[in-house]
C-alpha cells in the first residue's frame, strides 16, 4: 500500500502549485485535515465547471474521475454536486481552480 498525504498537506501543496504556475486556485471547504476526501472544481469562467474526484484505476494508480461528466456542466449543476457530497461527507475538502483551458494541474490522469 502507498503511503498517503494527509489531507491539509496536499491540499496546500496543490493550491501553491496551482498559484505559482499563475493558476488562480482557492479553499472552498476545509475538510478533516487528517484524512478528508478532495473535491476539485474546475470554475472554466464562462458559467461552466467541471467537478473532479480522486479514484483509483485498475492497477492500483490513482487517477481522478470526472465527476459530472466527460463535458463542462453548467457552474450551478457543479455547486449542487459538491453541496450534495459536502451533505454526506463533512469531511470532505472542496478546492475551486479558476481555469479557461480546463487544466487541473495535476500529475496524475483524469479520467
């Protein structure tokens, strides 16, 4: 098994990274800092967003799914999603990346 971040240390990490590259990316929810599940939503600034949840593939390699599907949805459908897992899972962290191209800047694949 692969050891894993907690929860704060990677949600920092990746919204310093988004900001460095010039990504605008922000807290939208803090979750439990130990071990609180990661929404990403991905704000396209044109009314649309798209939601990501972390996964694993078949192997075992982590990847993250689109949560609301293969295209943009409009941002109010993207909030309810995150509303309706934030009301299941108090735990869970909600980060917002303002991006244009859609780039989650992330390392691992989106599916």
């Amino acid at each position: 098994m692969t050891p894993r971040l907690k929860a704060h240390i990677w949600v920092a990490a990746y919204i310093r990274r988004c900001n460095d590259a010039g990504v605008p990316a922000m807290l939208r929810h803090r979750g439990d800092a130990q071990a609180g599940s990661v929404l990403i939503k991905l704000n396209r600034l044109d009314g649309t967003a798209c939601v990501l949840s972390p996964s694993f593939g078949m192997a075992g390699e982590r990847l993250w799914l689109k949560a609301t599907g293969a295209a943009p949805v409009p941002e109010a459908n993207a909030d309810a999603y995150i509303a309706k897992r934030r009301a299941r899972d108090p735990d869970l962290w909600v980060v917002e990346v303002e991006t244009r191209e859609g780039n989650a800047m992330l390392d691992e694949p989106v599916v």
